[in-house]
C-alpha cells in the first residue's frame, strides 16, 4: 500500500493526491452505512483518478497506447478519458484484478446505467468529498448519507442542469444512469411519465 | 387531402385538430426560410399528430397489433408511443411512402442524433406553434426564426431542464439530439468540452 501510495503521488501530483484521500474518506463512511466490502471500497476510491495526470497531456495518443476504445464524447472531451485510462492503468500498473472495482473507476465520472453499489459510493464519493465547494453540494451531501440513491440522483440531475447552463456536451452514461434511479426509486413512473 | 382531413378529425378530434392546423402553418412559414421541399414539409405536419387518439388508449396494445417495436422509455411513457405508431399509421392508413416524412413523424417528439430539415421543422413548429404557452416560448420562436438550429438547442435544452425538474424520464434521442446540435454550432466544443 506503501509503494502504491508513493507511485500514485508521484503520477498525480499531491494536490490530487490529497483530493483522493478525501474521496477515500468520504467513501469508507458511506461504506460503513451499506452492506460492502470495505477492501473494494477503499482500492477503488484511492485508484479513481490514478489516471489524472497533470499538465499537458496528448489523452487521444495515451488512450491509443492503452488500446482503450473511445467513445466520440470522449474524443471530443478529453477530461472524460481519464476515467477508462484509469481504469487500465490500475489493472497494468497496481495490479487489480477485481472487474467491480475496475468499472468503478472506469465509470467514476459519468456514471452508468444500473450503477453497482460500489460504483455508486465512488461517484458520489467523489461529488461530495469536503473539498467540492459549489451551489447545491451541502443538500447533495445530506441527502447521500440519508437515503444514498436519491443523493446521487440530485447529484445526476446537478449535473445535467449544470451542462446544460453552461452549453456542454452531457454523456449518454450520465442521462442513463439519472433515468435508471429515477425509475428505480419512483416504480409509479412507469405509467404516467414524460411530456 | 379533404378525405385525409376528414379522416384526420375523426381519429384525433377537433382540438388536436386545429392543433395540427398551427403546426402546419408555423411549419410552412419556417419551410419557406430553408430550402426544403413544400409537400414533405406539408405531409409531415398534418400527419405528425395522426395517432394522438383522445381519450382512453391501451398504447402498448396498439404498439404491438401494429409491430412497433418500443424501446424501454417508451413502454414506461405511453405518451411517447403516438410518434412511432404515427409514423405507422401515416404508411398503412394514409399511404405515405416517403421515408423522410415518416421520420419526421416518428421523431417528432423527441428528436434524434442528426435530425434531417425535415425532422427540425416538425419538431421545432411542434414546439413552437402559436398556442403553447410556457416560459421561454418566446424566446424560442425568436431564435427559431432567426437561427433554425440555435432554435431547436434552446428547445431541446428547456425540454431536458424541465424534465429534470419535474423528475420525469429524459429520452436519450432528446439528448442525443441536443448533443449533436451543440457540436455542430461548436465545432470548437470538440477540444474543450465537459466537466
């Protein structure tokens, strides 16, 4: 764990490094109220951003070179590819194995349809941890530790007004992932819904 | 076209009716500002509401005794089932054989990656025809009529925010639609898109 963690700092520099430590934090205390192997947990939200490098980086080139098939989102935004590229480079580099712990890093930044448990707690892990300051995140974080599905629910729907404002491509995993809990938490919906 | 009518009113009633009235009408006045064929533009709009039967309707029923395939969202939302089965209908009782005014009925509500001319007039005269009332309508005339495409993002953004507030289901063509639109009017978007 030693030379995982001095590797990690040495890829992702310390200021994301100590971002990762709050999304480890914030993780294990939501692991805590689930019934979830804390292991997974734990290898999950400390490898999430493995692949965010800082600086100038050619994202298209390291995804060829991982042989990692980009979506046209992800070509057009390259922040996205830091998520299927970590996903690589924890299973290459730190050895993981575990394909639920890999699809939560894979997904960490969209989110997807019919999330697992442990996809769930690194999103919205991620979302909330104490050093995310913007309108909405306190309710947000509320929310998440009262009832963890609606909080990642308010945490999708944020994010889709949030693009939208700001004239930004929305990844279909995002919408899907938003649709899927809506229709998870509200089964009436299924009658009586849309325009 | 006086048996169509007369048809027309039968199946979908008097109100839906003058409806479909001011959606050809806004669709021809947006028509004669893009060069886009006048009798497509006329068939599509009269036709495009031609299964929006009033009343009580086992859609799901009707979806399958005319072998429409319904995706996920559209077995949840019955609402949705009259632009597919509108589309069939159009084929079968009104003998339409154009394909590109069959999709502009199918996708009217909606919309879809690369929406054709065809398909933006629909949806957009659908959208903005004189009696809809809603915030932001004005503005989204205004803009139709200035800028097609910069018409129909506004549009399809508001659909998206709305149903985001409203906790309704979103169709991945609606953002699928407003994706490509957003791309193709920011052709710079694609380097420095997303969160």
């Amino acid at each position: 764990m030693d030379r995982l963690e001095n590797e990690l700092i040495k890829d992702i520099g310390e200021e994301r490094y100590n971002h990762t430590l709050r999304v480890v934090d914030t993780a294990i205390k939501l692991a805590r109220k689930h019934d979830i192997d804390l292991e997974k947990v734990k290898k999950a939200a400390i490898l999430h951003d493995c692949a965010k490098f800082p600086g100038q980086i050619n994202w298209l080139k390291m995804a060829r070179d991982f042989d990692i098939i980009l979506d046209n989102y992800m070509e057009y935004n390259q922040d996205l590819i830091h998520a299927p590229l970590g996903a690589k480079i924890a299973e290459v580099k730190y050895k993981i194995e575990d394909k639920e712990v890999l699809d939560a890093i894979y997904y960490h930044t969209t989110g997807r349809e019919n999330m697992t448990l442990l996809d769930k707690i690194i999103y919205i892990a991620d979302y909330i941890e104490p050093g995310r300051k913007f309108p909405g995140v306190d309710e947000i974080r509320k929310e998440t530790f009262a009832h963890l599905d609606r909080g990642i629910l308010l945490a999708l729907d944020n994010t889709i007004k949030f693009l939208v404002d700001r004239n930004k491509l929305i990844h279909p995993n995002t919408l899907k992932a938003r649709n899927f809990l809506l229709m998870d938490l509200n089964p009436k919906i299924k009658e009586d819904i849309f325009l």
